[in-house]
C-alpha cells in the first residue's frame, strides 16, 4: 500500500483521512493500528463495527483520539512527541476478507529554537582568513542545516552544523547565516565577520591612522604648554631682577669724613639733601691723641642723626683714607675708654 508522509509540530493536531473506495461499504469491522517509532511497538488504537459504538483500545491515545464514521477519518490532538509512527487500518468485509487501506507515517517534531553561530577557530594564511563556524540549536534534533553568505547559498541543506570558510580580505561581504529547520519550523542567525576576520595590513593601517591623528591633537597642545611655562618663568625673573634693581637704588651709604664739622652744617646738610637716608654722621677731632693712632679701628656703638625728611644716603666714597661707615666693625673688642670717647663728636 502506499505510504504517506505527515508531518506536524508538537501541540497542533493529526488528521488521517484514508482513501475510500466503494468495497469497503460493504464491511462490517474497522480497526486503526499504529506501529510507534521509538518502541516499534504495534498495538490497536480503535475499532469499529457497523451500526455500534466507536472502542476506544489505546491508553496513549486515551482523551486524545476521535474518529469520523462517515469517512472513518482518524484525529488526534494534540500531537505528542512519541505519536511519531506508521498509521494504518484494516477493514474486514461480510466475507470475512481483510483489506489494508493506505499508510500514514506520522513525524512529531519540536518547534525549531533560534539558533546561534559561534567562531570556533580562526588563523590567517597569507591574504586568506579561515575561520570556522558552528550552528548551535537548543533542545532540537533531526535538524537540518542551511549556509548563506549574503543571500547566496554557499553550502546545501544537509545535517552539518559547522561550516569551514575560508575568506578573501577584500571580501566586502561579510554576513553569514545559518538557516536550521525540520519539516514544520525553522530559525537562523546571521554574523558579521568584519572585525572577527579583519586583514592585519588594514588593522596596522588603522592604527597608524589613528595614532597620525592623536599627534596631530597632543603635540599642538605640548607646544602651547611649554611655551606658557618659558613665558611665565621669563616673566618671574624679569620681576625678580626689576625688584632687585630697584632696591638697589634706593640703597646708599653716607660718607663720614674726619673734617671737623659744624652743627649748623649738619643741619643743613638734612635740609639741602632731602630725599636721602642719613644714617650717621661721625666726626674725629684734627688731632687725634698719641695713644689711639689714625689708622686704628674704632667701633661706633651710637652715632645716628635723624631727620624730619629722612633723605636717601650718597654712596660712600673708596678713595677717602678717613673713610668709615656705621656698619663697620672695628677689630678692637674692649670698651672705649673715657678718654677715647672724647675724641667722637657724635650728633644725636
């Protein structure tokens, strides 16, 4: 008898439906079998005799089975997984003869998952990149799978699951699909192997482009830094050297001479001489006593003249050879005595 194919996704239902041929009106018994394809056990799903009640036999079956008398088409539902076999039924005429109407093989599949494709290896050979490529489906078998680089088929249907490429590096198409499917369903998954298969020429070509660009970014702003800091520590010194002249200028010493002045002359000297600073004036006698001779030192413990109008001091002269100044410091350490006291004339 001839066979034929049906195939449903688990959860839908089953329809068989024989072909029917006048003889068989004339028979009185109707029995549906099916031989299951994990056990390949055969066992009776229903019987039949005319003018009774439909038998239900199966326990698999059992609320799951019905049939239609006037046709004696056969449904199920909903399909199990293990409702997959070969579906027939005998029908026995008045005389007793047995006929076999045609068979159904019945296959029960799971609805297909999305697959996902994973690299698996990758290396380089000269300007080709191989590569290979899994296609992952969970929860399913009895798959079959399709290759796509773009829309063009690169590999027919068939039970592999990987796939060994092997890819130009100007290849501008880089898309590949992994298409997985069973009579009823199916699902893909589409990878770019731009950046996973990339030519190492075009990935140091990039770099350098990239880091031609970030010198052309930083080295503009290391110059501006730089300049910055030459031109602030320039500024800083020209200050520093502006400040150090200036109170230089505003420095001087006041000549002390062994002249005998006068304290009119003193007077008028603070007077004439406005804007300075007057810090002593020391006089010595025109005859000095044996016991200190001229060229001994002497140390000045008071002699400033102050006055109202404090001028700046007139730079001392190198050349005087009574020559003095307050800051000097005579090598003699012991106190003056009275008599070498008298010799100063010290304004106060």
């Amino acid at each position: 008898m001839k066979i034929m194919s049906i195939a449903v996704i688990m959860g839908s239902h089953i329809k068989l439906q024989p072909v029917w041929i006048q003889q068989y009106s004339e028979s009185i018994q109707f029995i549906w079998f099916v031989k299951l394809s994990s056990t390949q056990e055969k066992f009776r799903i229903l019987s039949w005799t005319d003018d009774s009640k439909v038998t239900f036999e199966a326990e698999q079956f059992k609320n799951r089975v019905d049939v239609k008398t006037e046709n004696l088409t056969l449904f199920i539902n909903p399909a199990q997984k293990n409702d997959s076999g070969l579906y027939f039924m005998e029908i026995t005429s008045q005389s007793g003869q047995v006929f076999n109407t045609n068979s159904f093989q019945v296959s029960v599949f799971d609805p297909v998952q999305n697959p996902k494709i994973q690299v698996t290896e990758e290396s380089w050979n000269n300007t080709l990149c191989h590569v290979n490529l899994s296609c992952f489906v969970q929860g399913n078998d009895n798959l079959t799978y399709t290759w796509y680089r773009g829309r063009e088929q690169i590999k027919s249907p068939g039970k592999h699951s990987h796939v060994q490429l092997h890819i130009q590096a100007k290849n501008t198409e880089n898309s590949y699909t992994c298409n997985a499917s069973n009579p009823v369903s199916s699902g893909s998954h589409t990878i770019n192997l731009t950046w996973v298969c990339a030519s190492p020429v075009y990935n140091s070509t990039q770099e350098s482009w990239l880091l031609l660009v970030l010198g052309f970014s930083v080295i503009p702003l290391v110059i501006l830094l730089l300049g910055t800091l030459v031109y602030l520590y320039v500024t800083r010194k020209r200050k520093k050297r502006r400040k150090k002249a200036t109170d230089m200028n505003m420095m001087s010493y006041e000549k002390i001479s062994h002249d005998k002045p006068r304290r009119n002359q003193a007077q008028n000297h603070c007077e004439t001489e406005e804007g300075n600073t007057l810090y002593s004036v020391v006089q010595f006698p025109e005859q000095l006593p044996a016991s200190s001779p001229a060229s001994q030192d002497k140390t000045v413990y008071s002699s400033v003249q102050s006055c109202k109008h404090q001028p700046f001091s007139k730079q001392v002269s190198p050349n005087s050879s009574h020559s003095a100044t307050i800051y000097q410091e005579v090598q003699r350490p012991k106190r003056l005595s009275y008599k070498e006291l008298e010799v100063f004339h010290i304004y106060s």
